[in-house]
C-alpha cells in the first residue's frame, strides 16, 4: 500500500507567481489536511477535507490561499501570488473514515517551497 | 484553543544511555489525543507514540514510553537505549476529540532536536 504521495518535492517560485501543491492520500482513506512548517518552526494545521468538502479551514490565510479535494484526482493546495513569507515545507497528511482509528494520521514527505 | 509547549530546545545525549523529552499543553477539552511525531533529517514525519487522554496506562512502543500526567497536562517521552537513528526533531502534538469519524487538525509543539552522540 503506498504511503502519501506529494508532488512536487521541491517547488522554487518567484513572487507572484502561482504555486500549486498536489497531495495523493494512502489508499481507502477519505480525509486530507494540510499542514505548513516554517524554518525552525513546528507544523501549523491549515485545513482539513474530505472528497468534495472543506471541512475545516480555521487555519487557511484569509487570502491567497485555496484548497480543494475533488472527487477524482489529488488534493490541490494553491497558493496566488506568491510572496517570501510563504517558503516553507507544506505537509500533507491523511487518514481512513474508520470511527476505531479516526485518529491516526499519515504523512507525506512534504513540498519544500521556495519564493525567490 | 489548544497550545502546546516543548521546552527543550535541543538535548544531547550518548549513545545507549535515556533521554525523557518533555511536553505541557493546555486545553479545555476532555476528550482527545496526544501524539509524539519524529522528523529525521529526510523532515519525514514519523508517528512514534499516541496516547487517548481517556485511558490511565501509560502507552508504551519497544524503546519509547510516555508519562501522561492528565491533571498536570504532561506528556513526556521516554526513550531507552538511545541510538544513533534517534538523532532527530521530535514533536509532541495535541487532536481534539471528534465524534463524526475522520479527525481533526493536530496542534504542534515547536519541536525538540535530539542528538545521540556515538
């Protein structure tokens, strides 16, 4: 069963460009969040979906940033206009629709984003 | 809200010997989950121990083990026989409780960088 998948690895941008961040969750599992670690930081929670729903946005800039989990294909995290303060590692994690292990969380290896 | 606090910035330690890496946090929930993540220089994040505020015991994982003191809000973890692959950023995290399925978004510490001298 393979792990989280994200893509890219290592995204470099300059300001005011686009940057799109894709996440693959494991495989039967319905739910994705969205995490992003800034240098010699801990990871901060950004939002959480399931297929065709935000279900929580809380930690989401009011601006700039999107997010979304269609019912086919990977979870897209956007982000317009780039600017400096968003280079970071963006983690994506998922987890089953299972009420016995509705806890557990798998990561990805993250998108490592550059903003030049 | 939830915060959680790592006051070990950094710690080092020998090789073989154990290491108690602690975690406070504060919430008002009764219901919920603490977690110790490790991320290696790969910054993979690794799920190490989990520990359901609802249960007294203690959890334990081969080498690693936790004392949870619910009244205190304290989660340490406790590493045994220290080895050189544990040379990593460890950190504590706090999830709410939820009832519908799924889970819920995970509240960081700032992390601890461990480091395991040979």
């Amino acid at each position: 069963n393979a792990g989280v998948m994200q893509n890219p690895r290592h995204l470099v941008r300059r300001r005011g460009q686009e940057a799109r961040l894709r996440c693959s969750p494991m495989k039967g599992h319905s739910h994705v969040y969205w995490y992003r670690q800034l240098p010699e930081e801990g990871l901060k929670f950004m939002v959480y979906l399931q297929k065709e729903n935000i279900i929580d946005e809380s930690g989401m800039p009011k601006e700039r940033f999107s997010a979304e989990f269609p019912k086919e294909g990977p979870s897209i995290l956007r982000i317009q206009q780039v600017v400096r303060g968003d280079s970071a590692a963006y983690f994506c994690a998922s987890s089953p629709f299972d009420r016995d292990l509705f806890y557990e969380q798998y990561f990805g290896p993250g998108t490592r984003l550059t903003v030049t | 809200a939830q915060t959680v606090t790592q006051s070990q910035p950094e710690m080092s330690v020998q090789e073989a010997e154990t290491v108690t890496l602690s975690c406070t946090y504060d919430t008002s929930e009764n219901n919920y989950y603490l977690f110790w993540y490790k991320q290696p220089p790969s910054r993979q994040m690794i799920l190490v121990i989990r520990q359901e505020a609802y249960k007294q015991q203690n959890a334990t994982e081969n080498r690693f083990s936790v004392n949870f003191q619910k009244a205190a809000k304290s989660f340490s973890l406790k590493i045994s026989d220290s080895q050189l692959g544990d040379t990593a950023m460890y950190f504590c995290a706090f999830m709410k409780g939820s009832s519908g399925g799924g889970a819920d978004g995970l509240t960081f510490g700032k992390g601890t960088h461990l480091i395991i001298q040979p």
